[in-house]
C-alpha cells in the first residue's frame, strides 16, 4: 500500500498538521493499524521507504517486529540535522533546523539498527538531495564504529566506507570537470 504525507497529493491537513518525523511515525503506525484490522491483512510484511520515507519504514521495522520481516530504504538520510548541514554548508544550518524544528529526531540510523528482520539499505552517490555523508548507509556504519569501536571490525569498515565516499566524491567532481572541459573544447574549437 502507498499513501501521500500530510499536505502530499491529494492528502489534506492543516497548517499545524504539518509534516514532521513524528507525523510521519504516526500516519505509518495508523495506515499499519488500518491494513490489520480494517484490511484484515494476515502474516508478515516489507516495508519500503524512499528519501523521506525512510522515517516511515524504519519505524515501522523497528517498533513492530512481529509483523514487519522485511525493511527497504532507499536514498534516505540518517538524520535530519546532519541532512541540512551537509546541503547547506555551515554549523548554522543544522542549529537553526534544530531552533526552527524544535529538535526534530527522525531516528533512522538506531531504528535501522535496532529493526530485527531482514534490511536492506540503498544510496545513491549523485542524489541532489541526500549526498554520501548523510545518508542512512554512513549513519549506520557511524553507529556501530561509535557503539562497538573498540571492535577492530566496525572501526575498520567505518573507515573503509568513509574513503570509498571520499574517493567516490573526487572521481565525479573530476568527471564533471572532464565533461565541462569537452564541451567547452566542442563548442568552441569544433573538436
């Protein structure tokens, strides 16, 4: 089943029914609520979520173990604060998204984690909107390099991770550039 947010689509709600990671939790919990006993939907199920999504699904996997047994993300962030200091660089984006939100929490990253059923999880290192850093994948392994560090593994694949994206970063930043050099190369010497 699909369903638009509050104020998506064809959705309606009011200024002060707006769309938070609270809301998003909630709507989830009840269209879960609506599939099981309106529904009459039996067994188990997967849950999707995509960018904003992953507030969603990553809550539902979490809080409903006995009903959720498999978890998607895809394109999604590990935080919303992280998110806007990433996107607009500076430590003040992410502190007025805190004044502004009043501390908005979505939780992805422990709720991936702690979720008890089978996860997969999905980035995209071009995403306009979610980059590298920010993402879901690099909250997780931030997560387990904090939790479990002293373990040589987790330090390890932290690391590793953290230079693959680098690298990633560079190696589309030099193709981009590459790309610009072409064309200005065709435009202007016909080559």
């Amino acid at each position: 089943m699909c369903w638009n947010y509050r104020n998506y689509g064809k959705s309606g709600g009011g200024f002060f029914s707006s769309i938070n990671p609270y809301n998003c939790k909630l709507d989830a919990e009840r269209i879960l609520d609506f599939l099981i006993n309106q529904m009459k939907l039996k067994g188990k199920i997967g849950v999707y979520g995509r960018s904003l999504g992953g507030i969603a699904s990553c809550h539902l996997a979490n809080r409903f173990p006995n009903i959720v047994s498999a978890l998607i993300v895809d394109r999604t962030f590990s935080e919303l604060d992280l998110l806007a200091e990433r996107r607009v660089p500076g430590r003040c984006s992410g502190l007025l998204l805190k004044m502004i939100s009043f501390n908005w929490k979505a939780l992805n990253d422990r709720n991936f984690i702690e979720a008890k059923c089978f996860k997969i999880t999905t980035c995209d290192p071009q995403d306009d909107v979610v980059e590298n850093f920010s993402s879901l994948n690099v909250g997780v392994a931030i997560k387990y390099a904090a939790n479990s560090f002293k373990e040589r593994k987790y330090s390890d694949l932290f690391n590793h991770l953290w230079l693959l994206y680098e690298l990633e970063e560079k190696l589309f930043s030099k193709m981009k550039e590459y790309e610009k050099e072409n064309l200005y190369q065709r435009i202007f010497f016909g080559k």
